[in-house]
C-alpha cells in the first residue's frame, strides 16, 4: 500500500515538472506554471481574497450535501421499503434527473434570489439521484435468506430495515454518497456561474473576464482538493460505519 502511495506521489512530482517545463514555452495566458499558479494561491489566501470565496463554496456545498443526503436517503428508504411508493415516484424522480441542472440554475435563481439559497436548492437536487438510487438498491438487494430468518424470529418490519438491510446495504449506500459529495462541488459551481458574485464559480468568472488564468488555474486547484478532501472524509466515516459489522469477517 505505501508503494503505491509513493508511485502515485512520484507521478505527481513527473506531471508538475512536465508541465513546468511545457509552460515554459507557452503564453501565460494559455497555459500559465504550476509555480506561478501557487504563487497566486497563496498570494491569494494570504491577504484573505479568496477566503470568502472559499468559505461561501464550501458552505453551499455542505448545506446542499446535508439536505440532498437526507432526502435521498429517507425517500430511498421508503421506495426500497414499499413497491407501491417505488412504482408511484420513480417516474418523477428519473424526470427530475432527465432535465440539466445547468438549464435549471436560472429558473432557481429567479424563484430564490441570487443569494445562498439558489445554489444550495441547485446542489440538494444534484446530490438527492445516487443517494436515493443506491439506497433503493442496497435496501431490495438484502439477501433473501437473511430476510427469511428475520421475519422466522418473528421481527418487525422496522427491525429488519434497521438491523439487517441498512448494515448490508451501508457499502452501496456510501458509494452514493461519495458520487454525490462530488456532484456537490459541480452544484454549488454551477449556480454561480449562473448568478453570483461570491464564492469560486463566480471567482472563475470574473477571472475569465480580467483574461488572469493563473487565478483560473488556482481556483480550479482549490475546488479539486475541496472535493478530494471531502471524499477522503467520506471514506473515513464509511470504514467507522461498516467496522461494526465487518467484526469477525476475515
């Protein structure tokens, strides 16, 4: 495990040196180089510009997460649960995941303002699809013996979901999860690119029209360690969840 960790860290080093040594021969306004790209990062978080900016993004995204999981997840429950709700809402739910969120962003914007609000709806309705369609799964895939002996120890409905299906359905329920922390990223990016003057999409616009891409360039850097850094989490939380269940299984 640590050697991969170490080719993986080496790669990385050969890919920053390689595109050093292309940058060199290129406009910075083409392609500017990782040193002048963390230059202006740190530059910039230095004198407290892009703190807001990064304190706004990851604020939308961890409201926007929090509601589109929580949703995703009760609502799931329920459509895995009862076949009548499944067959009822899954139309509306496919039809609400069929429309780009890109051509939404406006309507949301006209009904919620320019504030916070526009992009965390934006976000929560991005994260809410593989949360709920991998509960879905999990919850109808729970092995049918299993389920025999549950309901043979006479256990209730609410018991089995509680003790049987979430547990064996928990490593697919993360999986949905860690696709929808980074779909957060893209919500939250996406509602301000639309209409925004705070947070990092709208920095990516305002960058592109001053024509600065080594800002560009940095703030995509910083919107992909907030995604990597977030998946990393939910990776952790997923090991703490599933290591009470995995006790014994070797």
């Amino acid at each position: 495990m640590k050697s991969f960790r170490i080719y993986s860290f080496l790669l990385f080093v050969c890919l920053l040196l390689g595109w050093e040594l292309l940058a060199s021969s290129m406009s910075e306004l083409v392609l500017p180089a990782p040193s002048v790209i963390f230059t202006v990062l740190w530059e910039g978080i230095t004198t407290g510009y892009l703190l807001p900016h990064i304190y706004r993004t990851t604020l939308e995204v961890g409201f926007g997460l929090f509601c589109g999981s929580v949703l995703g997840l009760l609502i799931g429950i329920l459509m895995g649960e009862f076949e009548f709700l499944r067959r009822l809402l899954q139309p509306y739910v496919i039809a609400s995941q069929a429309v780009p969120k890109l051509a939404l962003a406006p309507l949301f914007i006209l009904w919620f303002g320019f504030g916070m609000t526009s992009k965390v709806v934006i976000t929560t309705l991005v994260c809410f699809f593989p949360l709920l369609e991998n509960t879905v799964t999990a919850i109808q895939q729970t092995e049918p013996n299993k389920k025999e002996l549950f309901r043979v120890l006479g256990a209730s409905r609410w018991q089995t979901l509680v003790h049987l299906k979430l547990p064996a359905g928990l490593p697919s329920i993360m999986s949905g999860f860690r696709v929808a922390v980074i779909l957060a990223i893209v919500g939250a990016v996406v509602g301000e690119f639309i209409g925004g003057s705070e947070g990092l999409g709208a920095l990516i616009i305002a960058s592109q029209g001053m024509m600065d891409t080594p800002l560009m360039f940095g703030i995509l850097i910083l919107l992909t360690v907030l995604g990597m850094s977030l998946y990393e989490i939910v990776n952790v939380v997923e090991k703490l969840l599933i290591k009470p269940y995995s006790k014994g299984k070797k």
